[in-house]
C-alpha cells in the first residue's frame, strides 16, 4: 500500500488571496459614484454596477448581454460605436460625449471612458468603460 500526501498549504493561501482581490476590486466598482461597465469583444454588457443601475434606470439583469451602444441616443450611436472601434483597433483609451437613455426615456449626457482590459499574456479579453452623468455640470 503506498500512501501520497500533498502539502495544499501555499495553494489554498493564494487561492484565498486571490479572492479577495476580486471582492476588493468587484467592491472598488460598485461604490464609484460613476457608471462602471465591462464589455464583452462585441460590446455587449458583462457587469453593469449599481451606479450605472441607478443614473439609466436600468437593473444589470435588465442589460447583461445587450450591446451598450443600444442604449445610447440613436442620433450619437456611431459617435460611441467608433470608439469602441478605436479601441478594438489597438487604441488604448478613448473619451467621448453620448447621450444615454434611460429606462424611463430620458435622456443623460454621459461622458464615456473606455480602455482595453487584456488577459495575462497581454491578448484582448474584454473592455470596461465609465460614464460620468454630466447633467449637474449642464
């Protein structure tokens, strides 16, 4: 009979280290006071944070897989769709002003960020884009 044994010690500790750097990141993106969005390679929504719940009226079950740029003003759909091509393209950060509209019909100017999120050995995996409602400043 021959018995092996595995010290998990040192897996199980950066397996829980892990963890809790996502809770403190996935913590990170719900308590910005800005719209926080990951998207998918073909723009659709992954994660929808409460602040973007709360400025479109929107619940995140409401959108998670629907492409963003459907929820912006039909008039500044390409404005947003060619940003999400420049980065696609390589470009590294984008900014631009497109109006969303919200659950209720109304329309939110937004300033949109939006950068590549890439994997560990540097390949596209994703994009995360932040609004910021502009209507106070207006």
């Amino acid at each position: 009979m021959l018995l092996l044994l595995e010290d998990i010690t040192e897996r199980e500790r950066l397996s829980a280290e892990v963890r809790k750097a996502e809770q403190h990141l996935a913590s990170v993106a719900e308590s910005a006071n800005d719209a926080v969005v990951s998207l998918d390679q073909h723009g659709r929504i992954v994660t929808w944070n409460s602040a973007a719940e709360r400025i479109s009226g929107f619940a995140a079950v409401d959108v998670v897989g629907r492409a963003l740029s459907d929820l912006c003003a039909d008039a500044q759909r390409p404005h947003f769709l060619a940003m999400f091509h420049a980065l696609i393209t390589g470009n590294t950060a984008q900014q631009i002003e497109v109006d969303l509209i919200t659950a209720q019909g109304r329309v939110v100017p937004i300033a949109w960020s939006g950068a590549l999120m890439r994997d560990e050995v540097g390949k596209l995996s994703a994009f995360v884009v932040v609004g910021r409602d502009l209507t106070d400043r207006r």
